[in-house]
C-alpha cells in the first residue's frame, strides 16, 4: 500500500497496535491523508497525538541510543 491511491474502505484510520511497558502506553494507527499514509501515535497517558510520514520515521531509524534518550528526557522534562 503506497499511499497514493486508496481505495474507499482503506480512507479510514486503523489501529495496528498497542505498544506499552511500565511507564507508557501508546496506540498505533495507520492514518490516510492526501500525501500518502501516516502513523498516528496517541499517548494513552496525556491524550497527545502526532502524525509521522516515512521521512521522520527513516530519520528516527539512524538515530544513535544517546541521542534517542535525549529525546525522551527532554519530552519526559516538559511535562514536569
């Protein structure tokens, strides 16, 4: 499924999975819209969503395990 041509039950979002461990939970759509397909991450815990295309994902991919730990420290200290 490329993105660029749906067909008409495929223009709705579908939940794939729930990804979750003792601090987190978060759900996995897969979300339609007019450029191509998205995931739709939604924290089961503050309700906050965002919508990923494949070039943030390719980029999460190369991230090093620091730099992936700094991300999440700087989003955990936000909420605080």
């Amino acid at each position: 499924m490329s993105g660029l041509a749906w067909d008409a039950p495929q223009q709705q979002e579908v939940e794939l999975c729930r990804i979750f461990c003792e601090s987190a939970a978060v759900t996995v759509l897969a979300f339609p819209t007019g450029n191509g397909q998205r995931l739709k991450l939604v924290s089961e815990r503050s309700g906050a969503t965002v919508l990923l295309d494949a070039t943030v994902l390719d980029a999460l991919c190369h991230l090093t395990p620091p730099a992936a730990a700094e991300l999440v420290r700087l989003s955990t200290e936000q909420g605080r």
